[in-house]
C-alpha cells in the first residue's frame, strides 16, 4: 500500500514537472539562446547548436551534427511530429550561415537512429528522443510534390 501511494505521489510530481519545465525553457532559456546563436554565432554554443525554423515558421534551439550534405538533430519534445513522412522545407542557422535543407523525422531505422545519435549525443542515455535527418541538397522532392 505505501508503494502504491509513493508511486502515485511520484507520478503526480512528474506530471506537475514536466510541463513546467517545458515552459521554463520554451519562454525562458530557449529566447536568450536563439538570441546567442544569432548574435554571437562564434562562441562554443554555437559550435553544437543551431537555430532551427521549422515548416510551421517556429524557430527552436537544437543540438545538430553536420557531415556533408547532411545535418542531424535529436529531438526530445514534440516538435518533430511537424516532420513525421519527410520532405520538408527547413532553414537553418549553423555558426552564422543561413542554410536550407529538406527534413525528415527518422522513425522506421533504429539501427541508423543509434549510430548517428552515438556522434551527435555520446553521452546522452540511448533510446531517447527522435532523430531528424536535413539534406542540404535542394533538389529532394519536397512533401506536398
């Protein structure tokens, strides 16, 4: 029975929590970063996150890896939902150069989905979070063609 009540007190302080810090971040931490990025593209936050504006025109701070043609982010809140089926136009800002690509979120390849986020978050715990894979090549059909 005290395990019962102790699980329910965790799972009511972890329903509290996690949209509070969704919203601490979202109007709190993520404008001074998006201002960083954007002002000051030189210094070390800019050198593992870039500005992301997403098809719905929201822009959002993310942690990327660029290798080539290809720039890929992890994606821990919902946002990557805008990008479920592929073919969508992005921009990006990536140490002060502004860059277009066409987005997808990976969801069908956990072996790929694992290799890349072992490079682009070493550290990170696996199994978390949705890959999102940006071709720099413009000729990619986009998802409305």
């Amino acid at each position: 029975m005290k395990f019962l009540i102790f699980a329910c007190l965790v799972a009511a302080v972890l329903a509290l929590a996690l949209p509070a810090v969704f919203f601490f971040n979202e109007w709190f931490v993520n404008p001074g970063v998006v201002r960083e990025l954007t002002t000051e593209p030189d210094r070390e936050r800019a050198q593992k996150v870039m500005l992301l504006t997403l098809p719905s025109a929201r822009q959002i701070p993310v942690n990327y890896l660029r290798e080539g043609d290809r720039v890929y982010a992890g994606a821990d809140g919902r946002w990557w939902r805008e990008l479920v089926g592929g073919g969508f136009r992005v921009e990006m800002l990536l140490r002060g150069e502004k860059l277009e690509g066409v987005a997808r979120a990976v969801r069908d390849d956990p072996d790929y989905t694992r290799a890349v986020f072992a490079r682009l978050r070493p550290s990170a715990l696996p199994g978390f979070g949705t890959l999102i894979e940006i071709r720099l090549d413009s000729e990619l059909p986009l998802a409305d063609e």
